[in-house]
C-alpha cells in the first residue's frame, strides 16, 4: 500500500477509479458522473477554505488508485481540519486499508496543528457511519437537510 498526493494532471485517473468505484456517488446522488466528480475532486473545499491548501490524496494498491481523500484546513474552525471525502474501492475494503488512510490523514492534520478533524456522514451510509464510530468519531449533533437529495447530514469530529 503506498499512499502519495494527488495531482489536477491526474485528473483521468480519478475519474477512472470513479468509474470502478461509482457506489458512494450512487448512495449519495444517485448517479455518478466519474469525469464531473474527478474535476470536484481536485476544486472543491468547504467554506472559506482555499482548494489549493487542501491534501488531495490516492491510495495505491499495486500501483491500481485504490481510495482517494480530499483534506481541508480551516473548517469550521479555523483550528480544524476537515475530511471532505474518503472513498476506497470495493476491492480495497474490509482489509484495514481505510484505517490506514485514515491514520495518514490525521498525521497530516496534525502535521498542520490542527486540533479536530471533523467530517459529514449521511444518513444512508450506516457502513460509513459505523467505520466512522469505530474510528473514535462522535456526533455532534449538528445536522442538515440536502436540498437536492432530500439526505440527512450529520457532521463527526475527532479530537486530534
């Protein structure tokens, strides 16, 4: 397993793996478009965070993309980080590869000072939730309702 920074010229190789991958995409929207979704990956950020500070991040099992991570700095805290995206591929579950991602994106967070590490779970994604939990994740009992999907949102915090 090696896991390294991802890059806008990889664009193609994200979009790939969402084209292999499509089942968190499917949960949350209902569709997936692999091409549109690589593009967010590399550009989107939460609220008053800027993209180009953010840990874009490719899990590699050999040498296949195997999970990608999108980490911010700043939100909603400035003295947070937040894990906008963890996503693994079918074949890379349920072998401890995601919480080995997961202990990377903290050693980064923490690299940067940060003092939680917070993320948004949805309310289909009890598998997530669970991970998340099992991880030392915690409610905080702040939720919101997706205009478009109809989903509920809760968001987790870590302390760091």
């Amino acid at each position: 397993m090696r896991i390294r920074e991802l890059f806008p010229s990889e664009t193609a190789l994200v979009a790939q793996f969402y084209r292999e991958a499509p089942d968190y995409w499917l949960l949350a929207e209902g569709r997936c478009d692999p091409a549109a979704r690589a593009q967010d990956f590399f550009t989107d950020a939460p609220p008053n965070c800027d993209p180009a500070t953010s840990d874009r991040l490719g899990l590699f099992l050999n040498h296949r993309l195997s999970g990608v991570a999108e980490l911010s700095y700043g939100f909603p805290e400035p003295s947070d980080a937040y894990l906008g995206l963890m996503i693994l591929g079918p074949w890379a579950q349920g072998a401890g590869h995601g919480r080995a991602f997961l202990a990377h994106v903290e050693t980064l967070a923490r690299r940067r000072h940060a003092l939680r590490l917070c993320l948004a779970v949805l309310d289909v994604n009890p598998r997530g939730r669970a991970f998340w939990e099992r991880e030392g994740f915690r409610g905080t009992g702040l939720t919101r309702k997706d205009g478009i999907t109809g989903h509920l949102i809760e968001r987790l915090v870590k302390r760091l």
